[in-house]
C-alpha cells in the first residue's frame, strides 16, 4: 500500500502530469483538496473509488481514512493542488506516515508561478535584468515566517518575486516593495490560475492595490512582481543561442572544446 501525494497543477486537469493521472485512475481512495482542487481534477478517478474532498477535514481526519485505506490493502491518491514542495502541507502527513510505516511517494506537479508565466506568455528570468526568482508569502496569524525571510530581505535582491498567500497584505506590500522596485514597477495579479473564471490583474506597485480591490479579490491570487514582467523592456539576447559564445554542444568550427565536468 501507498500514498502518493500528487501535484495536480493550478486547476487546469490538461496540467497533470501523465504519471498523476495514471495514478488517480488507479487508487481506490483519493483524498484531494477541493478548496484548490477543481472536482474535474480528480474525475478520472475510478468508478468505485471513494472520493473525499477534504477542504473540511482535519489532520486527524485525513490520516483516519490513509490508515484505514492501509488496512485494507488500498493505495490512496492524496491530491494537492500546484506542486507539493511548495506550501504543500504534506511534511507533516509524511510524519504521520513515517511514525506509521506506511510508504509514499511524491508525484510533482506544475506550480502557480509557472502556469501563471506560461499564460501570461512571459519568461520570469531576463538576461541582465532578473536571473533569480523568490517564491516566499506574507506571514499571517496562523503561521508567521521564520526570522530573515523578509519580504524586504527578499525585496533588496531585485529579484522576481512570487508571493504567494498575500492578496489581503497589498498595502503592506506596496509600503515594503516601493523602496527597492520603485512605484512603477510591474505587477500581475494571478487569481486562480488555470480554472475557468482566471483572471490576470496588470499594475505598478503603485495602483495594483486599487486595482485589485476593485475586482472584489481576497484570497487564492499569486503576485507577481519585478522587472522582468515589463513587457516593453528592452534586454540583451541570452548567450545560449549566440553564435560568438560557443559551448560544448556548438563548438567553433575547427576548435575542440573539452568539458569540464568539475563545473
């Protein structure tokens, strides 16, 4: 028996994975997050299979029912939404498991911040401009970030920062972000990204705050935020595809290059 935690992507059911949907398609239980996991997710599900939405159950619920699935012999697809490396909640049900002896296996899934790129028809990471991108939050009262991981930390890096969990804190954010970004810098507002009624708000740090409260968002939105995302910017070419920068797969005609494999 096992218990696969099974990245099911943003919402879109074309975003799972083909290993994700062979699995749901075979465990006889499959516990997923209905909050952030849309039913058409998991309807490939078998016909019998026992289907839980467990936006309304607890810790102890959900390991309830994986025990008793272990108890008879029965895989359980235990399905989040996004990836599960990134504010998956399932350290703590792999505890549970470990203490238990009950085997599991991790099955990603696409993340927020690359659906949200990918429908944006943007790269996150432009040449001279942001090659690192922060996927960090804001704290709030149920759970508090731990000491250094700022969001002004984060913000004196110039990076393209993904904040996740942080749509009601868009003044803080503003307050935070100004300093280092400046007020005209880009922001997308991603509201629940790969489901039907998604929606992609466009500002500054300046005015995305009024902007998004005029769309009546409070919760299950991604911000973007950086330079990267100016659409209009001007930026040098990546080396990859240079034809003056030679690399191991596209040596100089008539010169050997030898890899280092030390790099």
């Amino acid at each position: 028996m096992t218990v696969y935690f099974i990245g099911a992507g943003p919402g879109d059911p074309e975003l799972l994975t083909l290993k994700a949907q062979r699995v749901i398609g075979e465990c006889p239980v499959c516990l997923y997050a209905g909050s952030l996991v849309p039913p058409q997710v998991v309807a490939c599900a078998p016909d019998d299979a026992k289907v839980m939405d467990t936006a309304a159950m607890t810790l102890d619920d959900t390991h309830a029912e994986i025990k008793a699935a272990h108890a008879r012999g029965q895989d359980v697809a235990r399905v989040h939404s996004g990836d599960p490396s990134l504010y998956g909640a399932i350290a703590e049900q792999i505890r549970r498991l470990n203490a238990d002896g009950i085997d599991y296996q991790v099955i990603p899934g696409v993340p927020a911040y690359a659906a949200a790129a990918a429908a944006l028809g943007q790269e996150l990471t432009i040449p001279e401009i942001a090659q690192s991108i922060v996927l960090t939050r804001m704290s709030m009262q149920s759970t508090s970030m731990p000491e250094g991981e700022s969001l002004e930390n984060f913000a004196k890096t110039g990076a393209t920062l993904a904040i996740h969990l942080a749509v009601r804190n868009m003044r803080e954010i503003e307050r935070v972000l100004t300093p280092y970004y400046g007020e005209d810098c880009p922001v997308v507002v991603a509201y629940r990204v790969g489901w039907p009624d998604e929606m992609f708000i466009r500002g500054t740090i300046k005015d995305i705050r009024k902007k998004v409260r005029a769309e009546k968002i409070t919760r299950t939105a991604l911000i973007l935020v950086g330079p990267a995302l100016d659409r209009g910017r001007d930026f040098k070419d990546s080396a990859l595809y240079d034809p003056e920068k030679p690399h191991v797969l596209r040596p100089v005609v008539g010169v050997d290059l030898v890899e280092d494999h030390n790099t």
